[in-house]
C-alpha cells in the first residue's frame, strides 16, 4: 500500500510523542522522535562540561555525534556514538539548556539531515517543532498539535514521577520559557505550517487525538 509522511509539530507537552506513538503503531510507521535528538546532543554537551551558549564547540560535537534511533520495548531508544543514553535525557538539566542547544544553526542542520534520511522511504511519523515547516515541507498530512498551558504542564509533572525534584508552578515557568526560545529562534522556530491541521488536545484523551490523526492518515493516502 502508499505510505506517507506525517509530521506532528507543536509546543511542550502538548502530548505529541504519546500520540505519534499510537499513530505509528496503528498504522504500521515508523515513529520519529526528533526531540530526542537535540535531547541527546544537549545531554552529552553537558557530560563533557561544554555550556549550552557554547555554539562552535556544541556544533562541533553534533556533527562528529552519530545518533541512532531504535524502537524499543518502551519507545524509541536513542543511541549516541552507540551508547544508550535514552535514560540520562529526560532530566531538569537537559530540559533547560536543550533550547538553547537547538538553536545552534550548525546542530539543527545536522539533525534535520538526518530525520530526512530517515524520511526517505516514506512511512513516518515524525514529531517535533519545525517538521511540516522545514524539514518535510512536502509530508503529506501535518498536524500542529497543542493544549493549554496548564494541561501541558500538568502532563510533564506526571511524567516526571513521585520525586519530581520541581514545582507544578516552577514547571509551567520552564515549558512557557522553552516555547518562548522555541518560537523565538532565528532558524527553524516553533511554527504552524500554513498547510497543517490544527488539534487542542485540551480535556480529549490521547486516544481520541491519535484516532483523529490516523483517520487523516488514511485519507491522504
Ligand atoms: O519534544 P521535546 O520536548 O522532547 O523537545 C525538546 C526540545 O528540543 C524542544 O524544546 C526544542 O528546543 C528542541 N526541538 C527542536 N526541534 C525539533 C524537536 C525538538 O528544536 N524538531
């Protein structure tokens, strides 16, 4: 059958890689979590003491970075120069400096480069800020997937477990200051293609918006 592209943009915590997830698996795809890679080069930055306003140095090791991705048991695994660094990418650190990290025009290149590759032979379902809007311009169906500030900082406390080391309050500061930097970059922001379907996923469940999302899939085929 004709596979397309999907591409799943939109701010923090909008509940957009649980949804790529139940999208890819519902129809077979590949899921693409491209956050994971400016996650990983961030995480690895800071291993190696490097700042996050460190762009020459940053730029430098993301190209000289191989990143892989791998399905998983639960989710995609993300490989850096073959380690598994899926558990070290998820912490208040790297959620603070990685939009900084993403705004390095060298480190964005790189990974879009790469998340075309993985494109390349259709059947993806790729999420993350700037995929309808620069790195598959010509996905055949794009979604720009949000929910209201307040919901999405309640989904990443959740996620963070029974030692969440922050606030509620100081969480929503965090996600409204990397949407900020995110929409505010020169290269590549946070932006809704003018082509993409807008979804709140504000009070409908997760399952609701995946279902939506595959019904456009198969009717763009
Ligand atoms: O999706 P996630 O919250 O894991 O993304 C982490 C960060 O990675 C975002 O806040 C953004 O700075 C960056 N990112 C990006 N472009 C993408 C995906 C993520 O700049 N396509």
């Amino acid at each position: 059958s004709h596979r397309i592209n999907i591409a799943i943009d939109g701010p923090a915590g909008a509940g957009k890689s649980t949804v790529a997830r139940l999208v890819a698996n519902a129809l077979q795809y590949v899921y693409v979590d491209t956050g994971a890679m400016y996650r990983a080069v961030t995480a690895i930055a800071l291993e190696r003491g490097l700042s996050s306003d460190n762009a020459p140095e940053i730029g430098r090791l993301a190209n000289e970075l191989e990143i892989e991705l791998l399905p998983g048991e639960d989710g995609q695994r993300v490989l850096a120069d073959g380690e598994d660094v899926t558990g070290r990418l998820r912490s208040l650190e790297v959620n603070r400096n990685v939009s900084a990290v993403a705004a390095i025009e060298s480190v964005r290149r790189k990974m879009a480069d790469l998340q075309r590759r993985m494109a390349d032979a259709k059947g993806v379902v790729m999420d993350g800020r700037d995929i309808g809007t620069h790195v598959l311009p010509n996905a055949e169906l794009k979604v720009f997937l949000t929910a209201s500030p307040r919901e999405r900082a309640e989904r990443r406390y959740k996620e963070l477990g029974d030692n969440p080391g922050i606030t509620l309050d100081q969480l929503k500061l965090d996600i409204a200051e990397r949407d900020r930097k995110d929409q505010e970059r020169e290269f590549a922001p946070l932006l809704q293609a003018p082509d993409a379907r807008y979804l709140d996923s504000t009070g409908r469940s997760i399952d609701e918006i995946a279902d939506q999302i595959v019904e456009w899939g198969r009717s763009a085929v």
